[in-house]
C-alpha cells in the first residue's frame, strides 16, 4: 500500500542573484531599462535599494503562474484580499 500525500508542495522560483546583471538579465522589455537607468543615475549608498526593488519585481515577474495572474488582476476576475495573502503565508512559514 503507498500513502498519496493530501495536497502536492508549493512549487518553489530559484532565486535570482542580487547583482545587477542578474537582476537585469531576469527582467523584460521596459522593466529593464527602467532598472538599468535607476541603477546606473544613483547615487552609490542608493544602489542596493535600487536592486533591492527591482530584485523582487524580477522574483514576482518568475513565479509561476504570474502572468495568468496579472491577466486576472487587469480582468477584474480572480481577486484575492491581501489580508487572506497574508495569512497564507503566515502558515507556510511556520
């Protein structure tokens, strides 16, 4: 007999390395040049803050299911409350 598990693990995005190729590599179209100009017309102690953003815009453009995602949101279709986001990821991080 084998046991079935009762629900399948989230699937998980690799990281994507905090340096600026990386991050400029990950993102698309205006997105990019909009980081490589932020990044590259800061002042220097501003620079991680400018990755730091544009790090987890390029994390949440991977997640799968992201675009079917962002169809939804522009549809009015699907909509999740934040505070119902929050609580689930309360529970996965425990």
């Amino acid at each position: 007999m084998t046991a079935q598990p009762g629900r399948t693990a989230p699937r998980r995005t690799a990281a994507i390395p905090r340096t600026i190729t990386a991050i400029g590599d990950a993102l698309r179209g205006e997105d990019r040049s909009r980081f490589y100009e932020q990044a590259l017309n800061t002042e220097q102690d501003d620079v991680p803050a400018v990755m730091g953003r544009w790090w987890k815009q390029a994390m949440l453009d991977r997640a799968p299911g992201a675009e079917v995602s962002r169809a939804n949101v522009a549809a009015g279709r699907r909509l999740t409350r934040l505070e119902d986001i929050a609580r689930q990821v309360e529970r996965n991080e425990r």
